[in-house]
C-alpha cells in the first residue's frame, strides 16, 4: 500500500440475493484529500462506504487504513480507526442542543457528593471552541437543534464527528436538500477541514459540488468502478460521459 494512501479498498464485492451490489470495486484515498465518488442510483457508491464503515460485510475483498489491514465488522470498528460517516438522512437529535449532540455517547461527568451529574458547562466550552475552530457559525452550542435549518444540523453532525478526532470523513449527499447558500457554506466547511488534512469521500449526485471543492473524482455504474479523473483536468461532460458510457469513455 502507498504511504500517501489513508484508504485502500481492494476486490470488493457484495450481493444481496441475486443482485451483484458491488463487483471487485477498488478505492484509494489519498491523505488530505477529497474524493468524490459519483453514479447512477443503484451504483453501488453507498453500498461501497457502507462496506469502509463497517455496517455492511463484503462477500470478498480486502481493506486497508493508513496501510494496516482492518477488520471492520461494525461501525465501532471504524470509529476506532479514525473513521465517521455521515447519512443523508443524519443522526442528530432534534431535542438537544449542540453541545448534548457533539458529546453524545461520551458526554463528561461530575461527581458531587457521590452522585453523578453531566458537567453540561464543560461540554458546553468545548463544543463552543470546536464550533469556532470549524468556523461554524452557529451562534451558541446551547441552541437547540430543531431550532436550526438542515445545513446548520449538518454542521452539527460534521462537528460531532471532529469531536470523535475522526481522520476520515465520509459524507453522503451532504448537499441533497439545501439551498444554494447553505450548500456553499457547507461546501466550504468540507474544503477547510481537507485543507486541516481530513481525508474526505463525497457522495453526491451533484456533480458542481466535486468540481467545486474536489481533488478526483471516482465513477461507480453496475457496481462496478469505472475510472477516476482529476478535478482540475476535467470538466462536468466529462464526467457525466464516464457515469453514462462508463469505462468505454476512457478508451
């Protein structure tokens, strides 16, 4: 495996019943990059960083993180290597505020006359600096998350997985359902923390978004790779020609 490598996926393969979901797929991630990974629906691009996250075994292959084979069979796993992973449809949770959603399953404690409490004003301090370090402008981290619009609960889940000191991000269609302003903001929030040396794959159908902001760019159709192109070489026909016509582009 290559140094400059962060993730290696090698002959990965998955079906579910008689669909061939993923077909001997390799990826490389290279460090302090960000990887758009790009298709059809049905490509098997979700299927793919399921597999890297761990809550999806592949029938075949092999995975590497920063050169060492992992064995990842549940999202811990994965965690414990560096790696988040955030859904379309996000796990925040509505009913708590920044800070409670940053600290979620690691929250700090106190104990006060033998009893234990949350040490809400630690978790508060520290949720407030990671905010300012990621330049999130949300106004406080006692603000309650219903209270927000979907490209500020993205930031919250992208803050949450800073705050587990994730290496390795993984966003799925981040941009889906925001409007143009809030999807540059959270464009921007992606291309800093590649620049702070975050490796990042991107899922996303919309192709501006990796041109905008991306290093490659890889294309799944069928389940299969199809090539992957440098962003600064190619333009949104090109890309669009390699997920329609597939690797017979490149020839």
């Amino acid at each position: 495996m290559s140094n400059e490598h962060v993730v290696e996926m090698r002959g990965i393969s998955k079906t579910f019943g008689t669909v061939q979901a993923l077909n001997d797929v390799d990826l490389e991630l290279r460090r302090g990059e960000l990887l758009g990974l790009v298709g059809d629906n049905a490509a098997g691009k979700s299927t793919l960083m399921k597999t890297l996250f761990g809550s999806v075994i592949p029938d075949a292959g092999e995975i590497f993180i920063e050169g060492e084979k992992a064995e990842l069979r549940n999202p811990r796993d994965a965690q414990a290597l560096g790696l988040a992973m955030i859904y379309q449809d996000l796990a925040v949770f509505n009913n708590l505020d920044v800070a409670a959603n940053v600290f979620t399953g690691r929250e700090y404690t106190r104990r006060i006359l033998g009893i234990t409490f949350l040490n809400r004003k630690r978790m508060e301090e520290e949720s407030q600096a990671l905010l300012d370090r990621l330049r999130i402008n949300i106004s406080s981290s006692k603000l309650l998350v219903e209270r927000m619009s979907g490209g500020q609960r993205q930031m919250v889940a992208v803050a949450r997985a800073i705050g587990f000191d994730a290496r390795i991000l993984i966003m799925d269609e981040p941009t889906a359902a925001l409007g143009v302003k809030e999807a540059n903001t959270l464009l921007d929030l992606m291309a800093g923390l590649r620049d702070q040396g975050i490796s990042i794959i991107l899922i996303t159908h919309r192709i501006s978004d990796v041109l905008a902001i991306g290093d490659r760019v890889m294309v799944l159709k069928g389940g299969e790779r199809q090539g992957v192109l440098d962003v600064e070489d190619s333009t949104l026909e090109d890309i669009e020609s390699l997920i329609v016509r597939g690797a017979a582009y490149l020839q």
